[in-house]
C-alpha cells in the first residue's frame, strides 16, 4: 500500500474469498521461488540480460503454479487461467527482484518475497472479504447475512475493489505517515 504495485488483481480476482486465497497461494509462491532463485544465479547474470533472466525465472514459477492448479482443481484454473498468467507481469514480482533479489543473499531474498507475497495476498483478502460479504451476503460461499439480506451488487463489480483498496490505502497510510515520502 506504500508503492501501490500489481493492484490490478484486485479488480478483478477479488468477488470472492477462495479465488483470492488461490491467487495469494501462487503470488506467494512466485514471489519468493523468484527472489530466492535470482539471488541464487545473480552473480552469473550477465546485466545486459537481467530482466530477461528474471522473465524466465517468473514465467517458470508461474507455468508451474499454473499446471499444478490445472491438474489439482481444474474449476479454479479455468476462473483463474487468465489472471494466473498476469503474474508473470505484476509490478511486485519484479519490483522485489531488481530492488532487493538482486543484491542480497538466497535466505533474506526468499524471506523478503515470502513477505511481500503474504502483505499483497493480505490485501487481496481483505477486499475480497468485504466484496463478497456485502455483495453475495457470503464468505467461501456459505451464507453468512440473513437469506432476507438484498445483495449489493456494487460491491461484486470491478470498481468496489477499488473503492475498498483506497480506504486500505488511506488507513495505512494515516496510520503510518513516516513510511510516505512527500517530496
């Protein structure tokens, strides 16, 4: 929420709980496999080619995490297939690579992806809780609200994660006014 990076799942992932638990499992994955395996080769990288090694190391992680949930839970891969794909391009996967895989050590480089796939996978969750609650009256498909409740339908279209994301942001932020470079 300090960088505003790879949102763009939010919009469209995040009407219900478990697609989100799904997309957070694999960006997790990704994120830290990606740093881990890039700290591990980033002496023998040649710079001119970095950014394309780093593609590679992504787009394998995800063909792997794609294959594997093709195979194990075929109704989600089909909801997902498209915005499994994406993650090769997430502004987070690669942002953490070039600024931190790059120039630290296998273990801190697999925690920091460890942890920045969790905060986003966090964020996920939390919009997809409230798209969902208020939007289905559900939480992982079990009726939660009263069956009486009229489902707002704002909140299950595109524009409520958005919505939702910002007063995340904005919390955070108020919360945290040290972490916001104003210059």
């Amino acid at each position: 929420t300090i960088q505003v990076l790879g949102v763009c799942s939010a919009l469209a992932i995040t009407s219900l709980l478990m697609r989100s638990l799904v997309m957070t499992i694999a960006v997790v994955f990704v994120c830290a496999f990606s740093n881990l395996l890039t700290s591990l080769l980033r002496k023998i990288i040649p710079n001119e080619v970095r950014l394309i090694a780093q593609l590679i190391i992504i787009a394998t992680l995800v063909t792997i995490v794609e294959l594997s949930l093709k195979y194990f839970d075929y109704p989600t891969y089909k909801e997902l297939s498209v915005y499994i794909g994406l993650i090769i391009t997430n502004c987070i996967v690669m942002g953490r690579l070039e600024a931190f895989a790059m120039g630290n050590k296998p273990w801190k480089s697999f925690l920091d992806g460890l942890g920045n796939g969790v905060g986003y996978g966090i964020i996920l969750l939390v919009v997809a809780f409230f798209r969902e609650l208020f939007g289905k009256g559900t939480l992982f498909v079990a009726q939660i609200l009263p069956e009486g409740y009229f489902a707002n339908n704002l909140m299950v279209m595109p524009a409520a994660a958005m919505f939702i994301l910002a007063v995340f942001i904005w919390i955070q932020r108020s919360r945290n006014k040290e972490l916001i470079d104003i210059s």
